[in-house]
C-alpha cells in the first residue's frame, strides 16, 4: 500500500510510520505533504503496520491515529 501508486505518496507513508512508532515527535513535512493524502491512505497503512507488527509500541501508535483521526473530525 505505501509503495504502489500513486508514487507521491511514498515519503507521506514513511514519515507517517515513522511518527506513529515514535521516531518523530510532529507529523509535518515540507510543503503540507502530509495532508495531499486522504484518510483512507493513513487508515490503511495504520491497519497493515498492526497485522505486519510494525509498531514499537502499540499505545503510542493508536493514540498518535487516534489525533489524526480527530484532525479529520472522526470521533
């Protein structure tokens, strides 16, 4: 999913993993990449880092979801 097109969004997937693990304290990058991607494309990459056990600390990466989701006004 974050390496199939559309290819813009690869270094969004990247970074957004790496702020859900813990590795970034923000999740901004230059220019507002981040928010050229729709929903959809961050709920998918969150749901397959769960099933793969990608996330170095679980908590951390369902509450960093849990803001992003609130910034899209999902409850």
């Amino acid at each position: 999913m974050i390496f199939r097109a559309p290819t813009r969004y690869y270094k969004t997937g990247v970074v957004f993993l790496a702020w859900l693990n813990g590795f970034q304290d923000h999740f901004i990058m230059l220019g507002g990449g981040q928010s050229m991607c729709p929903l959809p494309f961050f709920s998918g990459i969150f749901r397959l880092a769960d099933t793969c056990g990608l996330s170095r600390d679980p908590e951390l990466a369902t509450s960093r979801m849990d803001k992003l989701l609130a910034l899209y006004g999902c409850p």
